[in-house]
C-alpha cells in the first residue's frame, strides 16, 4: 500500500462516508488513550485554581475524535480500493483489489454494542502505521459481503466444474455476498483451557517483572535476609520452603493469567475452509473475523512446547507468504484435534474433504511421482533419525555446563575456599536433567521427503529441539534455495546442517546435524535437477 495523490476523483464508484455511528465510538476510544494526559490536566486545574485546563485538553481530545467522520471516506473500484483521510494533511490511499491478500474484521465490546466492525485490509507487504488500510468503523451487517468483494479474485483460481460466483454491487454502492461452501476444518472447546498454563510465555514474562525487582532492591531484602545467614545453622530447610512457596505463587499466578488470556483471546475459535480463503473467528469480548488467501500458504508448522507436549498438546501455524507469515491457526490444543486440521489443510484439493488416514510407510523418494495413496500426510509422516553423531552432540553440549560448574567448585576448594557441601547438589542435579535433554533433543530430531504425487507436491519435513519444539511441513515449489553449513565441530563429527530458504514462515528451515554424506541427496530429493546437487 502506497499513498496516491493523482487521479481523477469523480470517476469510478461514489466516494462514502463510515457509518455515523462511529461519532459516539471514536470520541470513547480517543478518551481512553489519552487518560494520563486528562489527569494530569486536572492535577493542573485543580493545583492552579483554574478548572478551565481540566476541560480544554478534552474539548480538543472529543474535536479531534469527530473529525475523524468528516475527513475519512472510501470507495471499492472495479480495480482499486481507496481511501482519504487527514484533517491539515490530506492522504489518499489506493491499493489494486488483486495485491488484497487478507482481510481482518475486529469489534470490540462498543462496535458490538453499536452494530459496528472494523474492517483492515492486508497486502502481504509491511505497511507504516499512518498507510494502514483500516475502515473503522462500518455497519457490521455490510462488512461481509465486502469482505467477499474485495477478496473475489481469489475465485478466479476454481476448477473447470465450479462456477465463479462475485459478490454484486448494488446502486448504493454496498455488495451482496454469494453464498458459498465452507467447510469447517477446526474448533475450540472450553476444555483446551486446561492446556493454557503448559505454555512458557507467561514465565518469560515473569522473568524482567523479577529481574526489575532484584534490581531495584529485593536482592538486597532477601541476601541480607536472617534466613540467607542461617543457612550454615540450618537454615537450610527453611529457605528451601520459603523458595518452593514463592514458586508456588508465581506458578499460580502466571496460570491464572494465561487461562484469562486464552480465554478472552480464542473464545469461540471456528475455522473454516472454502478451497479458496482461509476463515478464523475468535474473541471473548473483542471478536476477530481473519480472512486469508490460501495461495500464499506454503506449509504448517506443529509447536510442541516440552510441557504442552508431555500433557498431549500442540500449538498450529500457517506457514505463508506476506506481512503475518506465522498466522496461528490453532492455539493449545489436544494433539488430536491438531492433526485432524493439519490434515485438512495441507490436503490436496480433490481430497480436502475426506479424513486422512496413517500410512505404515512412505515410498523412498525419487523424482517421478507416487501414488498417493502411497505416501503418508505430512502431519503423520515418519521421520528419518540422524544418526549416532548426532546423538552424541546432544549430549556433549547438555554436559558442557555441568563440566563447567563441577570445575569451579574444585578450582575454589583448591583455592582454600570453603563452601557448603551442598553446593555440590548443583552439579548432581544439573547431570541428571542434563542426560535427560539430551536424549529428549536426540529423540525430536528428524527429517523425512515425501515424493510429489499426482495430487500434491513434494514435501519437506523436518523436526528439532524439546524446550521448543517444531515439526516445520514445508511444500517445496516454496523453496527458493538450499545453503550447506558445516562448522569446525561438526565437519570434526562427519555432519551438516541443511537450511531450506523461502519467503514464507520463518524464512529458513533447517535440517540439523544430518550427516554429511546424505546432505545432497536431501537437496535432491527436494529439488530434482538443482544446479550442484549432482
């Protein structure tokens, strides 16, 4: 999206105005905004003798909100969208109906009680603030069927069977939507709730809420602490429940906030699929209706965080192409549940109905296509373990710490310093977890090529890590090119790793430490016929 200043302004469709009733909803949200400004005002007046500063800031605040109606029209073209706005400084934007790539509705608990909507449009590219395509806010009863215009181009993509059906303009200048057939490929359920705390999110935020406390003086409180000087008396026992009990706090707390969130967040999660858009609707008390165009998908991506994955959950993500790469399709949810809509949506298009079922194997890969039924779903896929070199890298870089810290214990015994002997639970502790992710990390590696059939393409599974784990699906037409790293370890281990670059996701998808003599035959496998892969 760009700013246009040219043109013709009295061709094309009439220009409209948003709906008036977003003069009662502006003023509101501007107020909001600016509270700290309001109080300090009235500390001001108050202070001063002289109330008028208390009015003034709020009289320009509720001005400047209406506006806003009078400044900002829009009009849908048959081949652009475009919209004016500004008040001194006048902006028109102007964006081609065929670069329109998502289309978001949002309204919160006032658009709601109004029967507004706020709807924002996506081009796929990074867009400023100030050049956002957002119409807030419109009657919610015309927001679909202009979603469905203005999303129409996708349509043309339908096969020889199908009939292209676009929404009508009416003489107003508003849209009918044609009714079209969506399937439902996922849901939420109040039950997923329980799997909200299973996310490390809410602990790293604790971590800087902790960081600033010690910073400004808890460590101080608590290392001078009598508890702290009597840990050489006995102390110990008492420190270690004081420690468990604060920990307990601090796991309830942060629960309880990630439960509140997922719930305001995802309430009502529905996704639906009409072969050619992507539809998710969620919110508690702000509804989000996302609408994204299925061809800038390029895979999947199943999160399994350790403690989600130790419950049986997983997290879902959209790999595509555009300004929102890693679009969440499914937030925490059983592992079930998200397999079945990752089978529907990397489904080919002729099967996209029909479950898909777990095959035992999938044919070795080669260049020629397979017969589907044949090869796996890339969610079920089996993967191919790395390797014993592999598995002993794991392991030496989770002992590397506990080697470390037994280290300086004995270089300070031999010092002359003494120390609890306690201290040397720390090493004994730390050795245990460590041969545990290890083996946890050796056991999440892996990869596997699923050969093109002739209903999907080839696609490129890789898996890695245990704290945060990904399994990445990635379709390999999305592939725009391969790089081969090796470091100075890892060349001394006969491995590499294999990164798949793309303009979706996460841009670069890696095949860790696989050994090295498999690495072209990977690239291969991906992209027959690749320069230097022979």
């Amino acid at each position: 999206m760009s700013p246009e200043t040219t043109g013709a302004e009295q061709d094309g469709p009439p220009w409209q105005r948003l709906d008036k009733r977003m003069l009662l909803v502006h003023p509101i949200t501007e107020v909001v905004k600016f509270i700290p400004v309001l109080i300090g005002s009235v500390i001001l007046g108050t202070s001063s003798g002289n109330h008028v500063w208390s009015v003034i800031p709020l009289a320009l605040i509720v001005g400047f909100a209406l506006t806003r109606w009078f400044t900002t029209t829009y009009r849908v073209g048959p081949t652009h969208v475009e919209l004016r706005t500004g008040l001194l400084e006048r902006k028109k934007l102007s964006v081609p109906r065929s670069r329109i790539r998502s289309v978001d509705i949002e309204a919160d608990l006032l658009h709601r009680a109004l029967g507004l909507a706020v709807l924002a449009i996506g081009t796929g590219q990074h867009a400023e603030s100030g050049e956002k395509f957002k119409l807030d806010a419109l009657d919610a009863r015309v927001v679909p069927p202009l979603r469905a215009a203005l999303l129409a181009h996708t349509a043309a993509r339908v096969g020889p069977d199908e009939e292209r059906k676009e929404p009508q303009q009416n003489s107003s200048g508003g849209f009918t939507a044609p009714r079209t057939r969506a399937g439902e490929i996922g849901h939420w359920s109040p039950a997923w709730v329980r799997y909200a705390p299973l996310s490390l999110t809410g602990f790293a935020i604790i971590a800087p809420i902790v960081g600033f406390a010690l910073q400004y003086g808890l460590g101080e409180i608590v290392f001078r602490s009598d508890a702290v000087h009597d840990v050489e008396d006995g102390g110990v026992l008492v420190l270690a429940l004081a420690a468990a009990a604060l920990l307990g706090v601090i796991v309830v707390v942060v629960s309880a906030a990630a439960c509140a969130h997922y719930l305001t967040t995802y309430f009502g999660l529905r996704v639906r699929d009409d072969g050619k858009t992507l539809q998710l609707r969620h919110g508690l008390f702000t509804t989000r209706q996302i609408t994204l165009d299925r061809a800038r998908l390029r895979g999947a991506t199943v999160s399994e965080p350790l403690l989600l994955r130790l419950a049986g959950g997983a997290e879902l993500e959209a790999i595509m192409t555009g300004q929102n790469p890693r679009q969440r399709i499914l937030p925490q949810a059983p592992r079930s549940a998200v397999e079945h809509t990752l089978g529907h949506l990397l489904a080919p298009e002729e099967v996209r109905d029909n479950e898909f079922p777990v095959q035992p194997e999938a044919r070795p890969t080669g260049s020629g296509a397979a017969d589907a039924h044949t090869v796996p779903a890339p969610g079920s896929a089996p993967l191919i373990a790395h390797g014993p070199a592999a598995r002993r890298r794991r392991h030496t870089r989770a002992l590397a710490p506990v080697v470390l810290i037994a280290a300086t214990l004995v270089v300070i015994s031999l010092a002359g310093q003494h120390y609890s002997p306690w201290w040397w639970l720390l090493p004994g502790l730390t050795l245990a977890l460590a041969l545990a992710l290890a083996e946890d990390r050796y056991r999440g590696l892996g990869h596997a090529v699923l050969p093109r059939t002739t209903t999907s393409p080839t696609w490129l599974i890789t898996r890695a890590g245990s704290l945060d784990r990904d399994r990445d699906c990635l379709e390999a037409p999305g592939i725009i090119g391969w790089t081969v790293r090796r470091t100075f370890f890892q060349r001394r281990a006969g491995v590499a790793t294999v990164v798949a670059a793309t303009a979706a996701g996460k841009k670069r998808y890696s095949v860790v430490d696989l050994p090295a003599d498999r690495a072209w035959e990977l690239i291969q496998a991906v992209t027959p016929g690749l320069p230097g892969t022979r």
